[in-house]
C-alpha cells in the first residue's frame, strides 16, 4: 500500500512541476483575481468569466478579433474559496507586446466588471445582482523573481491526497478565443 502511496505522489509532483513550468512564461504581463460573490452557481461563474473574456477581447482588439485571431492568451486557475463559491486566478500573457495598444486592460475591466450578471451567457440560474462586488476582482503586473511562489500556489490543490490527478488537472484551464478550456 505504501508504494501505491509513494506512486500517487510521484505522479502528482511531477504533473504538478509540469503545469508549473507551463505557467511560468516571460510573456505573462497580469494576474487577474477574480471572486464572484457567495453563493453563485458553478454554470453562472464560469459564464460569466467567459463572456468577461469575449467582452474583453472585444474592447481590447475589436469586434472582429476572431476573424483577425487576436485575442488574450494565458492560462486560468480555479479553485473554491471556504464558502465553497468558485474562484479563479488569470495570468494574461503579452507575447507580441500588444496587449493594450487600444486600451488599457484596467480601465476596461473598470468597465465592464460592474455590468456583469448571468445575462449574456447560457445559464439557468439568472441572477439580477452583480456577480463580483468591487473588491472582488484584482489586476496586478506579473512578478516572478525566479521562486515561482504565484505558480507554486496556483498549482497548491496538487498537494492534497483527497482527489484524483485528473480532477487537479482540471482546476487549470487555457485561455481560448472563445471561452476557457478546462482539464488535461
């Protein structure tokens, strides 16, 4: 049982370092934290993160930033805050240096945070309130001084015994042109 233990370990480390290595990029420019208010459903969240990314998109490169496949790259870390409401993590990358040659990222999410509620996305759970209060989102430059402390902690749910490999897989997601693309 032990060497089953230590297998489940090793495992976990190394898909863990894996999805470390894939987050630290020189191109990544922000980290934006983003916690909807209590108890919002799980379908309403993840909406609402994706159509804050299309919206964003929009505003940041034009309407028709599919056609011109431009869009915001990076990756998304979700996780459950202690009321058991998702919570996600985005680090935004810059890899051609573009990013805000329209606008600045800050303003625009000033824009269109306040605005979101489950309307504009599939959901069966409408909701009339705000979903992410003022204090509930943070942009903040990218750091990393060489010691991977934001990606050893967006990577922490690799640490608890309690679930599978694929479901720790799953709490990290790519940032698509379209949505959020979660899992392995």
């Amino acid at each position: 049982m032990k060497d089953l233990h230590n297998g489940i370990n090793s495992e976990k480390n190394k898909m863990r370092n894996a999805f470390k290595e894939m987050l630290t990029s020189e191109y990544n420019k922000y980290h934006l934290t983003i916690t909807f208010r209590e108890g919002t459903k799980d379908d309403v969240a993840l909406g609402s993160l994706n159509f804050l990314m299309k919206c964003l998109n929009q505003r940041l490169f034009g309407r028709r930033y599919l056609h011109k496949n431009r869009f915001i790259d990076g990756f998304v870390a979700r996780e459950r805050c202690g009321n058991g409401t998702l919570h996600f993590h985005i680090l935004i990358r810059d890899k051609r240096g573009d990013l805000e040659s329209r606008f600045p990222i800050r303003i625009v999410l000033e824009e269109l945070i306040p605005k979101l509620s489950s309307i504009g996305h599939n959901s069966k759970h409408r909701v009339k309130r705000r979903l992410i209060g003022d204090r509930g989102w943070l942009l903040q430059p990218y750091k990393n001084n060489g010691d991977s402390r934001l990606e050893e902690y967006l990577t922490k749910n690799f640490d608890s015994f309690s679930s599978e490999i694929d479901e720790k897989g799953d709490t990290i997601g790519l940032l698509g042109a379209e949505y959020v693309h979660f899992g392995c």
